[in-house]
C-alpha cells in the first residue's frame, strides 16, 4: 500500500458560561430545562427583534484567544452565515467571518508547534431530538440553546496522529475552565469536537513534523462532526485515516464530505456533502456594530486574566522545584493547585517543603481525605513528631517473629505473600506500633532471605 501522511485539523466549540445568551437578556443555562422554555423574539428570530451583542462573552473570547497566543485584532465585526436547516430559525447565523476576534496564534506541544488560525465567537443553533412516534420518525426542536455564545477555535492542519489532537484538545478544555469562561463539559455538549483529515503522499512531506504546515495540501478535506469525547476522536480519526488511505492506494478519490462516527462499528459513516465558504453567502451583519479595541483595552484585559495551565506549569517546576509528573498531576485540577500552594505557605513553619507535599498529595492523595491545607499540615507535623523505634530493636523484634511463626515464613518463601502483613503486624505489636513500615518490611524482608 502506498504511503500517506495524515493531515488533521482542528475545529472546536465551547459554549460560554455567560450570564445572558449572545445577543438577548435569556438564560444560556439550557442543558436538562423543559424544552422551549428558555425563549424570546430574538432567540427566534421574529420579524423586528433586534440582537444586542454580549460583552462578557467578547470579553472571553479574547482572553481564550490571548491563551493561545493570537493577535488581537483591533477592528472586528459579526457576519451572517446563510443555510437553511429547521435548527436555524432565522435562516442565517450570525457568527464572524474575516475579522474574526483573534487570528494567528501558536501554542507549543511537546510534539511542535500548533498554529491557531482565529478564535471567533457566533450564535449556538437550536438542538434537534430525533424520535419514533406512532411508528413514524420524526424531529422535534428544541429552541433553548438557540442564540447561546458559541466561541470557536480553528487550528491549521498540524496535526498527524490522533494522540496529538486529544493531548492538544485536553489543554484547550483545561486552559477554558483555568479562564473560568467554560467549564468545558462534553458530556453535556459545552465543548464540541470537530476534526478535518485528509491524506498526502508522505513523498512530498519532509518529515511529517507536527508543524509542518507549510506544505502542498491535498485538495480535498473530510470533516467528522458529532464526536462527544476525546477517546472516541481519537478512534474516528484513525479510522477514518484507514478509510482514506483505502480509497487512495486503489487510485480513487475521495469525496469532499460530512462524515459522523459509529462507536458500535469503530467505522465513520457519511451524513452529507461539505458546503465551500461561498455556498454561506456570508456578508457583515447590519444590526450589530462593528468592534473596536484600542492596544491599551486589550493590554488591560490580559492583565485581567487568570494564569493559564501553561503558566502554572512553569511557576511550579522553577518556584517549588518539583518533579515535571507531579506538576503534570498537580495542574491538571486548578483547585489542586490553590490548596498545594496554601499548604506550601503553612508548611514553611514546620519545615515540610513542597516536595514532600506533593509527594503525599500526588502518591498518598492526602489532600482528599484532609479537605483543609491546614488538616494536612497537622497530620504530616504528627508524623514527624512520632518517637521511631531505632533499628536494632527492629531487627530484635522480627527475629522473635520469624522464630515464632516458622509456618507463615514458609507459606511467604512459597509465594504467599498476603503473608507479609500478618508477620508485619506482629512486629508493630512487639514494637508497640512505633517501628517505620517501610524499614520493617526491608529488613523483613532482608531475614527472611537469609534464613
């Protein structure tokens, strides 16, 4: 089979935790509310309702876009997007088009450089529940998540491989919800996937590196919509990566299309053809104002922002000079974070470092039965504060063990070795629980080889 090389990009949208919908006063709280509740002329787009366009969700926008290093363009504007679908009751979509809000960002991976092509922010659709009723299929709509901020980020094709997209989507999910501007959740459709493969002759490649984006693209994409988790991506890509390079290595072409994925099969199936850019007929929205950002408005706003995951890495390996595992660990729950550091200010007085804190929260998770950094300092000053029993009155001790329980020595030697907890017990209870478990359990371990 000939070879290709996979060319992935990336389109993801995240609904933003506003308080108000895009372009009207209602509720964007729309996930497990009664249908068609959450509703005014705007969301509906009747005749003479005006939109008025959402600050905080501007506001958003920006920092996510700041997050992933994209300029901030100083001029923007809203668009209208033209299909026509039951879940569009206007019939157009307001959304950005060539000015979007932030454009030509880059975020570095441990396998290159990703490009962000822009971070625009639209209106989200109405959903549509599909159902048997009366034996017939039919389609109900349900308008409250219609006119809801939808912020969308679009990569340039740099990926290669399935594990790349899901690590870089994991940071986009966390770097939402370190914002606070989305907590991000697929399962209740707040952040949603979408992926654009397509196959080049891996001869005119150099390299296939992450970041080798300046290349001759191929002149088809296939988009896969519809996915609601980062494993199931991971799986329609590859699958659709064999699909493709099936079609290709028969002399074949592949049709520019829609495809969804079917987790029972492990195959993706075709929905419809893909619309071009000209089929939307997209022109500046006429009710909206157009955006204006001074360099001033848009330094301020990044001072605004809390730290990124990125930054929070780099803060806990050069501060606190910690193991890159447990600041992976660490960063990866912002409220871990907040308490780690709480309980390396209190711990300075009694001398616990913060290796020693990340160690017991990270190997032991001591901080999720002490809900306090306070409780957990307490517990590691008792720790250190207990009288061990010094090493010759271990050995003493797990000698009169060995002697006294031959058989259990035996079962151990013979592969038995629930066994080393009983022995280990015994020798607590003649220490009168003061001896080190983990001393025990080596010069335990140390007699019983040589006898």
């Amino acid at each position: 089979m000939k070879k290709f090389t996979p060319i992935v990009g990336l389109e993801v949208h995240i609904e933003l935790s506003t308080k108000s919908k895009m372009f009207c006063s209602c509720s964007p709280e729309h996930f497990g509310q009664k249908a068609n509740t959450l509703l005014c002329p705007v969301c509906l787009g009747l005749p003479g309702a005006l939109p008025f366009a959402n600050r905080e969700a501007i506001l958003s926008t920006i920092k996510f876009g700041l997050a992933f290093g994209c300029k901030i363009n100083n001029f923007s504007k809203f668009d209208r997007k033209h299909y026509y679908y039951p879940d569009l009751p206007k019939g157009y979509q307001i959304t950005q088009y060539d000015l979007p809000l932030c454009a030509k960002g880059e975020y570095h991976l441990a396998g290159g450089t990703i490009h962000i092509r822009r971070v625009h922010l639209e209106e989200d659709t109405a959903k549509l529940q599909h159902q048997t009723v009366d034996g017939k299929k039919v389609t109900f709509i349900d308008f409250n998540r219609s006119g809801v901020p939808l912020m969308e980020l679009v990569t340039e094709p740099d990926f290669r491989n399935g594990k790349d997209v899901v690590s870089f989507l994991k940071e986009v999910q966390l770097t939402a919800r370190y914002l606070e501007i989305s907590n991000a959740d697929m399962e209740k459709g707040s952040m949603r996937l979408e992926a654009n493969i397509s196959l080049a002759d891996s001869e005119h490649l150099g390299g296939g590196r992450m970041d080798s984006h300046e290349v001759d693209l191929p002149n088809y994409k296939v988009e896969l919509k519809n996915i609601n988790s980062f494993a199931f991506l991971q799986k329609a890509i590859e699958a659709e990566i064999a699909r493709q390079a099936e079609i290709l290595s028969k002399g074949s072409k592949v049709i520019q299309e829609t495809r969804g994925y079917n987790e029972s099969t492990g195959k993706t199936f075709s929905q419809r053809l893909k619309e071009e850019a000209q089929d939307y007929r997209y022109f500046p929205e006429p009710d909206i104002p157009p955006l204006r950002f001074t360099n001033k408005e848009i330094a301020d706003i990044k001072l605004s922002m809390k730290e990124t995951p990125l930054a929070i890495r780099a803060r806990l390996g050069e501060k606190y000079k910690l193991r890159q595992d447990y600041v992976e660990v660490l960063t990866a729950d912002r409220e871990r974070v907040i308490y780690f550091e709480k309980a390396v200010e209190l711990g300075k007085k009694y001398n616990i470092s913060a290796s020693q804190l990340a160690d017991v929260m990270v190997n032991k998770k001591l901080d999720e039965q002490f809900t306090e950094p306070a409780e957990l300092i307490t517990k590691l000053v008792k720790i250190s504060s207990v009288s061990y029993a010094p090493e010759k009155d271990i050995i003493t001790a797990i000698e009169k063990v060995i002697e006294e329980n031959s058989k259990a020595v035996r079962d151990y030697q013979q592969g038995k070795g629930q066994v080393l907890g009983f022995l280990i017990g015994r020798v607590q209870k003649l220490l009168k629980g003061k001896g080190k478990t983990e001393e025990i359990i080596n010069l335990l371990k140390e007699s019983i080889n040589r006898n």
